[in-house]
C-alpha cells in the first residue's frame, strides 16, 4: 500500500502514545492548514450549533443562502413544543445588496418574520461578507427590537473571523445578553443550569429526569429545548452543570463572574461519567445528605438495569478495536471509558477543538501506541484506521463514508443522530449501535478482510 | 396570517459553489478546492455525503481574518501547494466563494503566480477556475460555471474526430452511467463531462483513496474541441453559460441543446440525434426498453389521469418532468424552482404549447414556503421533487415522490434513474405505486388486488 504522510505542518497536531518516546506536546487551537482537507467549519457553524435548539426563537442567517441552507433541520435537537428552529431563513443576499449593503433587506426581513412567527427573540447571524460589506448589524438589531418589543441579538459569526470555538463564544455572547433578565423568584437553592447539552433525540429530558429525581430543579437547559424565558432566568441557577466543554466553558465562566455561579464539567456518556455527573451534583449541596443518597438510588436503580443488559454485546465485542474522531476532547474521555467498559480498546482518539489540558489528559488515558490528532482529515484518519486495524469509527456524518468504504462499523456521535446515547439507557443504545455495526456479516465482503472485489 | 416575503424561507435551492464542487468531482484524479472559508468546504461535503454516501474531500483556503483584509492571495497558494502534496491530483477545480469574491481576488492571476513560483516543483497540476459567488444564481448555476470552465481550460482544437461531446447537466450517477451505455451501444467514441458515475457512487475500498477512481480524464476532455457535435440536456442553459456553447463559439463544435430526455418524447428527440450524428439506427435494446415504457403506460393510464402535481426542483429537472408528466395525463398544475434564469416558462411553453390551457402554472424563484402556500390553494394529489418538499408534505398530507437532488431522507439516491426510456419507466412506476398506496390505504375494503 502507498505510504500516506501527514502534511506539513501538521506534524505537531499528530502523535502516537510510546513509553520512552518523544514527549511531544500536542499543537491545537490553531486555525486548520490550508488546503488540508479539515473536518472543521467555521465561526458561523458554532454560533449555529449552540443557538440552534433555542427553539422559540427565530434564526435569520443574514447572508446569501447556503449557509441558511446547509443548515436547515440539520440536528436531532428536538422540542416539547414551539418548532421554530426547525425552520430555515435567510436574507439570501443577492449582488446587489454585496454592492449597497444588506440593511434594508435585513431589516425588513426581521420586522417582516417577528410580525408572522411572534417569536420569543431572535438571532441574526452574520456569514463572512457581512462584514466586508459594512453592515451595521447592531444598529437593525437595536432598531428592531425597539419597534417590536423582543429581543434581538447579533451573533458576530463571520466564518473566516476565527475557527468554530469563536462560533461557541459569539452565541455564549448572545445568550448573556439574555440571561439575566427575567425573574428569579421561586427558584430553588437547589437548582442547576444545565450547558452544553443540546437535547439530541431528547437525551436534555433523560438527564433532566435524574436531576429532578434527586430532588434538583433545573432552571434552564442551554439550549436543548431551550425557550427564551427560561435562558433568561439562568442566572437565578446554584450551579452549572456544563456538558460539551468546548461550546459552553465560556457561558459558564461569564456566569461566574457576573452572577457568582460555580460550574462543574461533567459527561453524560457512558455508566461511569453519567454516575460521576449526577454525584458531583449532588457533593455541591453537602447540607443536604437527601441528595446524594438520592443519586445513588437512581445510579443503583438504572445500572442494575443496564448492566446485564450489556453483557451480550460486551461479549461479542471484546478485543475488537475502536477510533474516535469527534468535536469535543471531552466526549472522547468519556468514549474511551464506555468502549473500554463493552470490551474494545481505543487505537486513534482525536478530537476537532480539543485544547492542550484536554490532548494531555487524553495522552494519560490512552493506552500505549494509540494515536492521537487534532483536526484530523480523510487522509489521516483512513492511514491510522488501516495502520491499527479499527473496527469501528465514532464520528459524525462527514466521517461515515470512511468508515463503510474501509468496511468497517461506525457509530455517529455527532448532532445528527436520532437515537439517544445520553444516560444510562443512552449507554444501551450506543452499546447496541456499536455492536449492530461492528458484528455485522456485511463486514466479510469488504475488501479488507482480504476478498477479491 | 400576513406572510414574510422579503427573506427567504426554507431555501429551493443551494448556493454556487456546491454546484461546483459536484461538476469538479466528474474529472478524473480531480480535487474540488474551495477559495473562501472552512465552513463552505465542510457544509457542503456534509451536505453531498447525505445524498451520495461516500467520501467527499473537497479542500479550502481557510480564509482567516487577515486573509480577509489583505487578500486570499497567499492563502490559496499555501492551500494548492498543500493539496497538490498530499492529493497528488492531476486537476485542481478552484471555485470561488461569496467570500473571496466581495474581497475582489484575482484568481486567474494568483493561479499564474502560483505556476510561475512553484515551476520547477514536482508535476503542476492543471488548475481549473470557475468563479462561483454564493450570492448570486443558485448550485446549478456554479455546476454550469465549472463544467464550462473546464472546457476552457483543457478543450484543444484538432483534426475533426467522429467524437460527440455530452453535456448530461446535474443527473444522478445512475443516469450517467445509462447515458454511457447508450453511447457505447451506439459504438460511438464520447466524452462525457461530468463524469461522477464512479466517483459519487463507487466500490469498497481494499486501502484509501485519496482521490476516488473515475471521472472524465482530462486529456478526453482536451479532445471536446475536434468533436463533431456536443449534445447539452438543459432547456433554460443559456448558450453563453454553458460548455457546449462554448466550443461553438470557440471550435465551431455544433451544440445540440435539449431538455432533458425525460418521457417518450424527449427520449425520442435524444435518440433520433443519437441516430443521425452517428447515422447509425439505436440498437434493438433500446426499442425494447420503448416498448416496454409503452405497454406500461397503458397498462397504468387509468391511475394517473388528471392528477394534479406540484413539481419543484431545478429548473431543467422541472421542464423535463413536466413534459413527462403531460403525456401520461397528469397536470404539473405548479412547476416552481428556487432558481431563477427568467428561462422556465419560456422552455414548458416550447416543450407543452397549450400548457395554459392545461393549467400549468410557473413560479421561478421561490421557497418551499412559497410552494406550501400554493400547495394550500391547488391541492395537488402529490408533491414530486427532492428531499426537501419533505416539511411541507407531512405538514399538508400530501405525498412526495423523491427524485433530483438532495435525497437525504430515502436510500438510493444515488442510483436513481431520471432520463430516457429506462429512467421514465422508473419514474412512472413509482408515481403510479404512489397513488395505489393512497387509494389501498384509504379504502376501506383494502382490496389486494390493485
């Protein structure tokens, strides 16, 4: 087979864990090489992301229409009521409005869907030559919302201004303009924000159900079936809880500063961390001993269930061998964990915004010769894949083609799936998902098991 | 309710630089590059993965803020020298985005700046540019755009060969590949452009491909300009835009421009030139195949006939099914695009004279909210269109028949056949199982004989 080197320029952002090798220390947080074929998007798809399922709000991408486009009922973040987000609009900027500006269409636009939505808010995205063009975005906004009464927030997500966690910190920007400014009365003490978790096939109303369980309010999810009013009272929250630390740290942060919240970072993947996140929880009210004695009543109850369950895949999968390329350092740690706990080890583990505390944690975790990237590509994924004979692939979409080209299973872990793997029962199904994909006899046609195509 | 107007609402249509990149990938040894932002390569692999189901590299110049101010210049040649490293290609299609053309790049000149400084590297590959602004036309405008840009840059003028070019538009691979076979029953020499038959819908592979086998070699494109005709589907595809009319203007090629062959009719049209350029009469499989779509028309009429559509899509896609569904007696009653050439009632009316009569009403440039409102008004017996009428219909209840582009909701897309004898009887029988479907699953006796 031809030999497939890693560009130029990447060589800081690749490195296979051995015992008395080179310490390198990975290089990320850097924007993507050009040319290099990124799984990455841009500033403008990390704003999106994050607001997306607030879903009593209108989204307007202000730009010509691809963006509003790719990006049309693309996730699995789903809503007990208002579907608002579900819909796709667009300024759909023509030449014309490149040569005199998009104002006018923008405003009209706005005033235009409030008056036929009534929605909550609205965000107003700008695309990459928004700004070129000289917008002013904050001036429509602020006029808007003084004619119709709602809030109306500019999202700065020009793509090419940063990489997509400058998208996560432009709508963290957005929802503090927000959060604050509704009413805290009736609260509980004890109450949690819970960040970064995006309500994927309704995995927000299965870890909300532990939490209420364990006798915690929760005063708002950001945002999976996130609804305005409730983002406004986030302030009046004990604590936040942050999932997905790569789009929510800041939030949490901010919060911390201007509101005196603490936040811890949990994972809801996998027994061991979603065990971990409700404890941890639990340790913040140690006045209230009812909690933790709570949290354990619902980790003894789910995992007595689950367990056995697990047995038959854990069974069939043992020594069999996983890479994972996901968005979040974070997910990956609790990856690794739940493959390891269904038998299979991790031969590539790699992450698109990862930072250096998450790839040295990730270096401590792995085991010894698994390979370790950040913003992989096609090219480097599909070389590490076939060097270390995985058998799985967890990714999101833009990843599933590798994987059933090089006939090996794949699980999509990204925001496009439609079956919960949040939780204990999220732990099943990923198990099952796993399993169906790894143990299935398509596999014995694929030219890498050695057959003649 | 008062209805927004001036945005628009669940787009009909994608923007220019997807179009692109689907044309670049129909060349062999080829890499789609993107000069603009990360985020347009990756949505819009994204997006193409859902329908195709394989892998898409398409690479980017990654425009970041200083690339912005002070021009995508460097970026880009950062970007070729990357991709010409790792991908080893023989073409590079460069389309441009809405980014990099409001900042005003010269690329035709940072390409030759690029050729000049990098000179005595290793094998250059050939760069094709097609300039793609996403705010202006729709991806069937910048599909056009690259395949006419690549025609310019490799078509040679040469001694007259018994060679015919064809220009099949933004058909599925399954088409493709039905068109090569046509062609190569007819034994005549071809060049096909583009070729995505193999790449967009490929085998397993044994080790990776950085670039997937398949599409149209560029040295078979450089012969298109001493070919004896070029064949080009699309009834709006203005001469001016598109690569058959190019190598008329250019090689004095002469450009046969139809609709899509999709019906009888325009199959008929399709073959009768097929017969007269090569002077040879089409082979005894395909008079099969007609006659076959024929018995099934009579055998089916009664299910169609005066079923009310909306069919929406491109606006080529729509002109061809409308003239198919005429013929089987089924009224498109709307045939709206998101795209917007000015063209679409222009070419129904050549293909369907008395269309008024027949009630065909045209809408160009609108949005699936736009379509939904006059779904609520026409109420047609079914939707026919890509993926994306998929809101509206479960919201109004009336069923879509999925073909085009994007299928990302069914499997298969891929192999879909659209055009020709063989593409026309898979379309009627699917439309003709749709409306048994309905009328077994309302009856209440449930007969099971249809």
């Amino acid at each position: 087979m031809e030999q497939i080197s890693i560009l130029e320029g990447r060589h800081k952002q690749v490195f296979e864990k051995k015992t008395g090798g080179e310490q390198v220390e990975i290089s990320c947080d850097t924007s993507s090489l050009s040319g290099s074929v990124s799984q990455r998007a841009c500033v403008f798809c990390g704003s999106r992301v994050v607001l997306y399922p607030v879903a009593d709000a209108l989204h307007l991408v202000h730009g010509p229409i691809g963006c509003a486009a790719y990006t049309w009922d693309i996730r699995g973040a789903v809503s007990s009521g208002s579907e608002l987000h579900r819909l796709s609009f667009s300024t759909d900027l023509q030449e014309m409005d490149v040569i005199y500006g998009g104002e006018k269409k923008l405003y009209h636009s706005l005033i235009e869907l409030i008056e036929q939505y009534k929605p909550k808010a609205a965000f107003i995205y700008s695309t990459c030559i928004v700004g070129l063009i000289g917008d002013d975005i904050e001036a429509v906004c602020k006029k808007v919302a003084k004619e119709t009464g709602i809030p109306v927030l500019p999202v700065h997500s020009e793509g090419f201004k940063g990489t997509k966690k400058d998208g996560y910190k432009a709508a963290c920007h957005a929802l503090m303009q927000l959060i604050g400014t509704g009413s805290t009365e009736n609260i509980s003490k004890y109450s949690i924000n819970i960040l970064g978790e995006f309500n994927l096939a309704g995995e927000a109303w299965i870890i909300r159900k532990y939490y209420e369980k364990m006798g915690i309010e929760v005063v708002s999810t950001l945002t999976g079936d996130g609804r305005i009013d409730a983002v406004r009272r986030a302030h009046g929250a004990s604590l936040n809880v942050v999932q997905c630390s790569g789009s929510m740290t800041w939030l949490a942060k901010e919060m911390e500063q201007k509101y005196g919240i603490p936040y811890i970072r949990v994972s809801y993947f996998g027994i061991e961390d979603m065990s971990k996140s409700l404890y941890d929880v639990a340790k913040h009210f140690p006045e209230r001993p009812d909690i933790m004695e709570a949290a354990k009543q619902v980790v003894s109850e789910e995992v007595k269930e689950l367990y056995p369950s697990l047995q038959k895949f854990k069974k069939a999968l043992t020594g069999k061998k996983a890479a994972i390329y996901v968005g979040g350092a974070f997910k990956t740690f609790s990856l690794i964990k739940a493959l390891r706990s269904i038998g299979m080890s991790v031969v590539l583990a790699g992450s698109q915004t990862g930072n250096k505390d998450d790839y040295a944690r990730l270096k401590e975790m792995c085991d010894e010769g698994t390979v370790i990237v950040d913003d992989s590509n096609p090219v480097e994924l599909s070389k590490f894949i076939l060097e270390k004979e995985a058998d799985l692939l967890i990714g999101g979409v833009k990843e599933r083609p590798i994987a059933f080209k090089l006939g090996i299973g794949f699980c999509d872990h990204n925001h496009e799936r439609k079956i919960p793997l949040a939780g204990f029962v999220g732990m099943y199904n990923f198990a099952l998902e796993v399993y169906q994909s790894v143990m299935s006899p398509v596999w014995q046609f694929a030219p890498r098991k050695g057959v003649k195509i | 309710m008062k209805h927004a107007k001036t945005a628009t609402q669940n787009a009909c249509k994608l923007c220019n630089p997807l179009g692109a990149c689907l044309a670049f990938r129909g060349i062999e040894n080829c890499v789609p590059f993107l000069h603009g932002s990360q985020g347009c390569a990756t949505y819009i692999r994204r997006y193409l993965i859902s329908h195709y189901k394989e892998p898409i590299d398409i690479a980017s110049s990654n425009f970041h803020e200083e690339t912005a101010v002070f021009g995508g210049s460097h970026n880009l040649k950062i970007g070729l020298k990357n991709v010409s490293k790792q991908y080893k290609p023989e073409v590079i299609g460069i389309a441009t985005t809405c980014l990099s053309e409001t900042i005003g790049d010269d690329v035709p000149m940072i390409i030759r700046e690029y050729k000049a400084e990098f000179k005595n590297g290793s094998p250059m590959p050939i760069m094709i540019h097609a300039s793609t602004p996403s705010y202006m036309g729709s991806h069937i405008d910048g599909f056009h755009a690259a395949v006419r840009a690549t025609v310019k840059t490799l078509a040679e003028k040469g001694a007259q060969e018994k060679l015919i070019n064809i220009f099949p538009n933004m058909v599925s691979p399954a088409d493709i590949r039905y068109l090569k076979e046509i062609l190569e029953d007819f034994k005549v020499p071809y060049m096909l452009l583009p070729d995505y038959s193999q790449t967009m819908d490929g085998g397993p592979w044994g080790e990776y491909h950085r670039i997937p086998p398949g599409g149209t070699p560029a040295s078979a494109i450089a012969m298109a300009g001493s070919a004896i005709a070029s064949i080009e589907f699309g009834s709006t595809l203005e001469a001016s835009k598109s690569a058959a009319g190019y190598l008329e203007e250019t090689f004095g090629v002469p450009r046969y421009h139809m609709a899509l062959p999709i019906g009888i009719k325009e199959s008929d049209k399709f073959f009768d030139l097929l017969e007269t350029l090569t002077g040879q009469e089409r082979p005894e499989k395909y008079d099969d195949e007609r006659r076959r779509l024929i018995d099934a028309y009579a055998d089916g009429h009664k299910y169609v006939f005066e079923q009310k559509v909306i069919i929406y899509g491109e606006e080529d896609l729509v002109v061809g099914m409308t003239a198919f569904l005429t013929e089987i007696g089924i009224t498109p009653i709307l045939c709206a695009s998101g795209g917007k050439s000015g063209l679409l009632r222009k070419s129904i009316k050549e293909l369907i004279p008395n269309m008024d009569e027949l009630g065909i009403k045209v809408r160009e440039g609108v949005d699936f909210v736009d379509i939904e409102d006059e779904a609520k008004l026409l109420k047609p017996d079914f939707l026919i269109g890509n993926s994306k009428g998929y809101t509206m219909s479960r919201k109004n209840n009336i069923p879509l028949i999925r073909l085009g582009f994007p299928i990302h909701d069914r499997f298969g897309g891929q192999r879909m056949h659209h055009l020709g004898y063989r593409g026309t009887q898979e379309l009627f029988d699917r439309i003709v199982n749709t409306v048994i479907e309905q009328r077994q699953n309302a009856s209440s006796i449930g007969y099971t004989y249809m």
